[in-house]
C-alpha cells in the first residue's frame, strides 16, 4: 500500500487529538464536586454528543467513538488488529471461563474487538473454537482443553498470556512501520517483566516461569528466565542493565507507579510519530494517548462519584 | 518519416502537458485527501485546506503552457505546422522535458508537503502560512523548470 493512502487518516487523527483534553482541562476536572458538573463539563469539550449521564455509560460511548474514528479513518481495517490484540485474548480468557461455568459470554466481552460477536456464541456453543478466534482459535482451544483436563485456572491464564504476548512480539518483528514495532515490543516487554516479577514475588518454580514468560524483543528471554529463577535480586539486577530500569524500580515500590510508568513510557514510543504524515504509527499513537485519556477520566470521575456519596452520607449522619 | 521532426515536437507537448498534469493530479489528490481527513473533525477550516490543496495543481496549468507555446512555435495552433527536421523535432521534445519531468516529481512531493501541512493545521490553524509556505518552497523548482522550457522552446531555430 501506498504511504500516501495515509494522508486522510493521519489529517483526520491529528484533527481529533487537538481536541483531546489539555492539563487545565484535568485541573478543573478534578476540581468538580460532583459527576453531574464533570460530564457537563466533558460534554462541552465534545467527549460525547449523547445523553449519557452515568460514568460507565460516558466511558463506553467515548470508546466507542474512538474505534468508530479508526474504523472510518484507516485505510487497511486488517491494521486496527494490533490494537484490540489484548482485548482479543482477554476475551478468550473471559470464553474459557464462561464455558465452563455456563455463564453468558456476552456481558464478558471486551471492546474493541477483531472478533465477530454477534457470530461468537454460536461457534462457543459447538466450541468451534477457529470459527469463533480465527488465528486465536488454537490458543482458545489448547486453553479450553488445559481448563477441562486440569481444572487449573492459572494454567489456561498463562497459555493464553504467553500467546498474547508471542503474538505481539511476532507482530512487532514483522510490522515495516518502525514506530509501532517499537510498541508492540514494549508491550510484550513490559508483559514478560510483570509476570517475571510476578512469579519471583509469588515463589514460582523453574518450569512455572519458563512457561509463563514468552518471547522478548529488546530484552533477553533467557536472562530473564534465569534471573527470575535464581530469585528477586538477581531479577532486579538483569533489569537495570535494560532499557527498563526505571519502570523495575518503581514496581518495587508499587505495582501501579509501574503501571502508570508503563503507560507514560508507550505514550513516549507512540508519540515518535508526531513528525510522520503518512504511515499508521499516528493512529497507534492517537489510540494510545485517547485510551489513556479516557482512563484517566475514569479514575477521576470515580474518585468524584465516591466523594460525593461520602459527602452525602455524612451530612444524612449529621442530620 | 517526412513528419518525424514534427511528431518528435508533438510529443514533447504532449509529455509536458501529461506528465505535469499526472503530477499535479496526484500532489492535489494526496493533499485533498488529507484535507478531507481534516474537515470531517474540523469543516470551519475549508478555506485553509483548500489553499493548500490548489497548490500542487499550478505544475498542470506550467505544463499545460509549455505545451501551447511549443504548439505555437510550431505552427500547428495556427493550422500550417512547420517542417521540422528530426533533429529540430528532438530539440523540442528536449526543451519540453524540463517541464514534463520536474513538473511531475515537485507537484508530488509538494502534494506531501501539503498534505503533511494540513496535518500540522489539523492541530493549530495559526500554522497555516508556515504551512503554505513549506509548500511554496517545492514550487521554486517547477518555476524554474517552466523557465528554461520556455526559454528553449523560444530560442529553436524553426
């Protein structure tokens, strides 16, 4: 495909984030008191041009917005893939459990997805599992199987994580567009270093480890797995020789600064784009920085709706 | 092969015409499609991205001069085209191919830049003469190009 197909997309992505919301905008959001003047207020930024009232109702219309704008935009839809590829596998996760327990799949599933939904039922019910994950449906059922036989939840959680993070590896390797190559690494990094760490802190054995940390791109699997088995130290000391360092030192400490360093960090890498005009690395980056926005409004419009209730709650008490 | 000189001379016209005009309707079509990704989120700022769109289509109209005045030297506009030797009918399509091979590369390229510049005014629209002036840059060359195709179409002995 031409690079210059891109130039709508690109045009059109840049247009969105210039309405994104500025760090004034945040201020004065968390200056609210309750989440009826907060939504009013997004509703004036432009976040929604519904009725939406409630939290969860803004948050998901904004979501939606965002993966109709990409949907629209893109020239080759197959491209949108990577960036639903975790939601694609949590939502394998979320089948394998649903199957088992004989719960509706429906109020399970992540969005955006590559999967067809409406399709998605049927082809669980015959566990036709290819038909229901296409290029996933030996992960789903490998996972599905591992479920029945061993009855071990975490075993089918590390086949479908390890697989999530191959296929971002793979991707990232195979993908021309330098910018987001470097984030799928970065997610498959950063995933391989949680579970690393993860598996040190809960005392994991040495077969545990060796299944559950897949393939790396700018780390090294195999020191990774050797140092997560000799134990923490020499985990942390791997790390500080890699570009991750300063990400180790803040899961010491707590596992969401980690987090939050993750998300900065791949906003950094997606941003490497900002002086492209045509290849598909502004749209990841535009995904990435959106979807960061959106949860950050979240978590505020949540610590709000819990004051306010508090709030409420003591002046009933006072009365 | 009596009219191989005035084929040669047609031909030059024809590629200064074409390959401009190819040039131009690319750089306008990728600088237009970025317009269009920039007004479905911002449609108050058309009379912005339609400066930079217009932009890349002036190789066309150098093209298309270039072929008339070459048409003209060679009496065909006239209707008594002029018997031309092969090597005066080369010396044509020679003169002519400035306009037709710049012509084409900078209305691309200029089409990038442009739309690139419609991607910097999707995020500020103050950018906009910054923008256009990128733009005009990559137009020097097909100024020039214009000006030794017609100096040259000018100077043929006929």
């Amino acid at each position: 495909m031409r690079d210059t197909n891109y130039a709508y997309c690109v045009a059109r992505v840049r247009a969105a984030e210039s309405k994104m919301l500025s760090e004034d905008d945040f201020s004065r959001l968390k200056g609210f008191k309750n989440t009826f003047e907060a939504i009013r207020f997004l509703k004036e930024k432009g976040w929604t041009s519904s009725d939406k009232d409630n939290i969860r109702e803004v948050i998901s219309f904004e979501k939606e917005n965002l993966w109709k704008l990409l949907n629209e935009s893109v020239p080759d839809k197959n491209e949108l893939g990577v960036l639903c590829t975790l939601n694609d596998f949590f939502n394998i996760k979320a089948a394998v459990k649903c199957l088992l327990t004989d719960t509706p799949f429906e109020n399970y599933i992540m969005m955006p997805t590559t999967l067809d939904v409406a399709l998605l039922k049927d082809n669980l019910l015959k566990r036709d599992f290819y038909a229901a994950f296409k290029d996933k449906g030996e992960t789903a059922e490998k996972a599905y199987n591992t479920a029945v036989k061993s009855e071990s939840g975490q075993s089918t959680e590390i086949i479908i994580d390890r697989a999530a993070i191959d296929y971002m590896a793979r991707y990232g390797e195979n993908i021309d567009d330098k910018v987001t190559s470097k984030v799928c690494s970065f997610i498959s990094d950063t995933s391989n270093i949680k579970i690393a760490l993860r598996c040190v802190l809960t005392g994991k054995d040495e077969s545990f480890i060796n299944e559950a940390i897949g393939l790396c791109r700018s780390l090294s699997r195999e020191k990774l797995v050797a140092s997560a088995i000799k134990g923490k130290d020499e985990l942390y000391a791997y790390l500080d020789t890699t570009a991750y360092k300063d990400g180790a030192k803040l899961f010491e400490k707590s596992f969401s600064d980690f987090e939050k360093w993750c998300d900065e960090r791949l906003i950094e890498i997606a941003s490497e784009s900002r002086y492209t005009s045509f290849s598909f690395s502004p749209v990841c980056c535009y995904y990435y920085k959106k979807l960061t926005e959106i949860k950050n409004v979240n978590m505020i419009l949540s610590i709000i709706s819990a004051f306010s209730e508090s709030v409420e709650r003591q002046g009933e008490a006072d009365v | 092969m009596n009219n191989l000189g005035l084929f040669f001379a047609i031909l030059g016209a024809a590629f200064a015409a074409g390959f401009a005009g190819i040039g131009s309707a690319r750089g306008v079509g990728i600088a237009g499609e970025a317009g269009a990704g920039l007004l479905t989120e911002k449609p108050e700022l058309f009379g912005k991205v339609l400066i930079l769109q217009i932009l890349p289509g002036t190789q066309g109209l150098y093209g298309f001069i270039v072929a008339l005045l070459l048409l003209n030297r060679i009496g065909l506009i006239g209707g008594t085209p002029a018997m031309l030797t092969w090597s005066q009918g080369l010396t044509f399509f020679a003169a002519a191919m400035p306009m037709a091979i710049a012509g084409y590369f900078s209305a691309v390229y200029q089409g990038r830049v442009a739309a690139s510049a419609v991607s910097m005014i999707a995020k500020d629209s103050s950018q906009t003469a910054k923008g256009m002036t990128l733009s005009a840059l990559v137009e020097t060359y097909a100024v020039l190009a214009l000006l030794v195709s017609i100096l040259a179409v000018f100077n043929i002995a006929v």
